[in-house]
C-alpha cells in the first residue's frame, strides 16, 4: 500500500472523503476477479498479526502504523471530544474551525449534488403509536429509490410540493402533497378545511416555507437527522454482527420522543458493496478477516459509500441546519458537502445499548464486540471503548 501522504492514483477516482476509503484501494482494480485467499495449515485464513496471509493482507498490514496515525490525526477539527461513556446521548458541538472548513476530505467531495426529486410521500402509522411521513426520491445518478423518513407534518419537500402546470388537487393529495391529514370527502390539497391551515405558494409555483406550516431552519433550533445505509441482515434478519439495526430504531426512538426528525435511508448495502459481496465479506470474517480487511480481500474500498444523495435529499426537505446522530467523524464532512449547504451544527453521539451496563438491552456477541473495536481502530469513530472489546482477542 502507498504511504498516506502518496494515495495510489487509481483511488483519486473514488468519490468518497474520507482518508479511510482513500488509502484502502491497493488492489489492481483492473481485475475482474478475485484470487482465494492463502491458506496456513490449519486450513484458515490469517488475521492481521499473521505473516502468512495474502500479499494483498500483508501490504495493508506493513502500512497499517502510518495509516492509522494519518486517520486519527484530524478528528478534532470535527468534534473536541469522543462518545462519552454510555448514558442517555448528549449532543457535542461541531466547531467550524478553518482547518475544518477547507480540509483536504471536503475539498475531494463533488461541486454538483445529485438531482432528487420526491415522487411520493405518504402517512404511515407505526407499531409504537406514533406517525412518520415515508418520502419516495428518486435521482439521476442511480436506479434505486431511496428514502427520507420524516417525523413531523411540518417537514415539507420542496419538488413534492411544488404546483405543477394542469394537475388537479386531487393530484396532489394522491401523491402526498397536502396539509394537514386525507380523511373520505377531502377535496383540497392545500387547504385543509377542518383545521383552516394553508399552503402558500409564489408565482413559480414553489412552496413558501412560513415556519408555522412548513419547517424554516433560519428560525427553528436544528433538525435531528440520521443518515442510515440499508442493511438487510441488521434490520431484517437479526444479525448480530453489526449494530444498524439498533441503530436504526434507536434513531427512530429519540426522533419520536423530540417530535421532529429525518431518517435519510440509502440505499447502498454492505457499506456500498452490495448484499452478495457482504456475504461474501461475513464468510471471510468467519476465517478470520475483520470487516475492513474482508473487503479489501473482496477487491472493494473499506467504505463504498457516498453521501451526496443525503445532502441532496435534506436540501429539498428544507433542512439545513442539522443535528447529525453518528459515531463517524467522516460523514460529517460528506454529509454538509463541498460548500456546506447542510451545516452539522452538533454531533449526537450513538451509544451501543448493550455498553450501558450487564443488564442493559442490546446485541451482545464476539462478532458485534470485533465489528466495534474495528470501527473505532480502523475506521475512526468516535467511541470510547469498554473493556470487553478493548481486550477482545
């Protein structure tokens, strides 16, 4: 592997900011496939303090002391202190320093956001008994829908409900674009005639956002949001491997008990690989690879994972002055993007449930203790780690 300071050409064209993503692709990635891994006499693959591993391994581990000095060396600039100890989450303020606003990892994210558009939106009462608005985006850079979950009426998308040339009220009602709440003999989507409110909107069509019907950020104290990646095994299969899962639902739970909230949900699975690979990536972990180390064996960066469509997404709910819940130092910087039209005004730390204590709630596994110590060794994050994982072997 290249040193930090020497990042293989071959990784420039990575659209990612993060030093992480830059410095993992060592690989000739002119390959089409990917060669099984040497195997030790115990018929295993190596972990990192084994010689006798891949080439591929032994490069990534050479370079590993340098890598790592050159991935924590910035984390200040973004948050002056790491998670605190469990408890109940307590937000850290980002500071806004030079160095943080002209960084090299921001300076590499794109000039243009993607293009979204909110082809639909719709009211979904939930198991807790709470409502959320579920928000269907498309976009011109991929085929998949992603996803904005909302918490709160009042968070408006600027394309969903913007007036559009000879469509109908019921049009609009039909694709969510509407105040208040549908109920049989509703035949007005602006107006909702039980409760008086209204839509305003200027002479383009476009929604004037008032702050009383429609969420101003210039006004209002800052949105919580959480970017979340799709994991089909954490969210849908019960895995204990990684805690997304949790993550989510704890997202979910705090934005419920605030009253307002977004969950941006990307559709970018296994940390941008795809769901085929991840497996492939779970079975090299069982032979002993960690989570970076599998990809890499994969012939994928540690992190595929772009954020452009996140920052795209919030613009057009109108929420740019946000709280981001995340452990990643990271996605901060890609999710404000190159000319911050999101500003990260305080990170919210998010606490494994399971390190409040040996009664506490929580997934409690070797696989889900090795996924967070690497997260915090390998990948930054800012988590202070209990003594169960720390002296994890």
């Amino acid at each position: 592997m290249s040193s930090p300071n020497n990042i293989p050409s071959e990784s420039q064209n990575i659209a990612q900011p993060t030093p992480l993503r830059k410095l993992s692709i060592s690989i000739n990635q002119n390959s089409t496939s990917t060669p099984p891994p040497k195997e030790d006499n115990n018929n295993t693959v190596n972990s990192a303090k084994d010689n006798t591993t891949t080439n591929t391994t032994n490069n990534m581990i050479s370079a590993q002391p340098s890598y790592n000095k050159y991935l924590f060396e910035n984390l200040s600039l973004v948050s002056p202190a790491v998670t605190p100890s469990p408890s109940t989450p307590k937000s850290i303020p980002v500071i806004p320093t030079n160095e943080f606003l002209n960084n090299n990892e921001r300076n590499s994210l794109p000039d243009e956001l993607p293009q979204v558009v909110c082809v639909a939106r719709a009211r979904i009462p939930t198991t807790n008994g709470q409502e959320i608005f579920l928000h269907l985006y498309s976009n011109n850079i991929d085929n998949k829908e992603h996803l904005a979950i909302v918490f709160g009426e009042n968070v408006r998308s600027k394309t969903l409900f913007k007036k559009y040339p000879h469509e109908t009220q019921s049009d609009r009602m039909t694709r969510g674009a509407y105040i208040g709440k549908l109920y049989p003999g509703r035949n007005t989507a602006d107006k909702d005639p039980k409760t008086g409110e209204e839509l305003h909107f200027d002479i383009n069509g476009e929604l004037i956002y008032d702050n009383q019907h429609s969420v101003c950020p210039e006004s209002e104290e800052s949105t919580l949001v959480r970017i979340h990646s799709e994991c089909y095994t954490g969210e849908t299969a019960w895995s204990a491997r990684c805690d997304c899962g949790e993550q989510f639902d704890e997202a979910g739970r705090l934005m419920g008990k605030a009253g307002r909230g977004c969950i941006v949900y990307l559709r970018q699975e296994g940390r941008g690989i795809g769901l085929g690979e991840k497996l492939k990536a779970y079975n090299l972990q069982d032979l002993g690879a960690d989570t970076v180390q599998a990809n890499l064996l994969l012939r994928h960066p540690a992190d595929a994972r772009s954020f452009s469509l996140a920052t795209a997404i919030l613009a057009d709910l109108n929420l740019t002055n946000i709280k981001l819940l995340t452990n990643n130092p990271d996605k901060i910087i890609a999710v404000e993007g190159k000319n911050r039209l999101i500003k990260v005004t305080e990170r919210v730390p998010m606490v494994p449930l399971a390190w409040n204590g040996p009664h506490a709630h929580g997934i409690k596994s070797k696989e889900i203790d090795g996924y967070l110590r690497t997260k915090i060794e390998k990948m930054g994050h800012l988590l202070q780690k209990p003594i169960n994982i720390s002296n994890h072997s």
